[in-house]
C-alpha cells in the first residue's frame, strides 16, 4: 500500500472518487453532485492543506482530505476537519482505509494542526467509528442538518 500526498496529477482521480463517495452519502439529497466544484476542492486540499492518495497494485483506490484551520473558539490553536475519507469498495479490507488513517495524523502535524475532526456520516458503517475509537478519536459532536 503506497500513500502520499495529493498533487494536481491526482485531481482526476479525486473527483472520480468523490463522484463515487456522494452518491453514498445523504449530501446528495441536498444538491447534485458539481464537478466544477469537486475539482477546485480537490485543487485547495492537495496544495494548501492535507489530501492523501492510497494505491494499491498501481490502482488509486482511496483518498481522504481535511481542512487545516484556526480553531473557533481560540486562533492560536489549528485543527484539521476532515471532508472526505473514501475507499473504492472493490478495495476496501485491503488495508488502504487503515493506512490513509494512520497518515493523516504526521500530515496534519506538518500543516500546523493541534487536532483532527473526524467525520461519521449517518449512513457509515458502524465500524468506521469503532477504528476511530481504536485509533484514541473520542466522539464530539452530532450534526443535524435541515434543507431551507
């Protein structure tokens, strides 16, 4: 399993991903998925904050990506706040999840981050939030969100 941090050669690949993650997720009640968007998301992530890319047997098969950012209650601290973690599920069990997991933390510590938020979707598996408990991630918060 090869990881590495994203570079404008993988912004392809992180919107195929991305394509694929949304339609899993409740985010695509909201709005269609726009690629435009997705792709100057993927650009920002990979050259300014922490974007990483898993392969496996030379196939991109899994990425995830977090924002480094003052935290809101005290600037002088920085906290990374994930907005995608994804494996292709014809890969997941490989090990790439685990090893994008195990990255992120020395990749946020070089951008300047104090702390990671994880994200768990209502519609994740439940064991995503067992490895983030195994991995010593302490639940915060829950989030409910309502379309207007």
């Amino acid at each position: 399993m090869k990881v590495w941090q994203a570079t404008e050669h993988d912004v392809d690949d992180i919107v195929r991903m991305s394509r694929d993650f949304y339609s899993t997720t409740t985010y695509c009640g909201y709005a269609d998925f726009d690629e435009d968007t997705v792709r100057r998301l993927a650009e920002t992530l990979a050259s300014e904050h922490v974007m990483l890319i898993a392969e496996l047997d030379g196939r991109v098969v899994g990425m995830v990506g977090l924002f480094v950012v003052p935290f809101l209650f005290n600037g002088a601290r920085r906290m990374a706040h994930e907005v995608v973690w994804y494996v292709d599920p014809g890969a997941q069990g490989a090990g790439a999840g685990k090893a994008l997991l195990e990255a992120i933390e020395p990749a946020c510590r070089a951008k300047g981050a104090d702390g990671i938020f994880m994200i768990h979707l209502s519609n994740s598996p439940p064991q995503a939030a067992e490895i983030y408990q195994r991995m010593g991630y302490a639940h915060s918060e829950t989030v409910y969100v309502r379309t207007l």
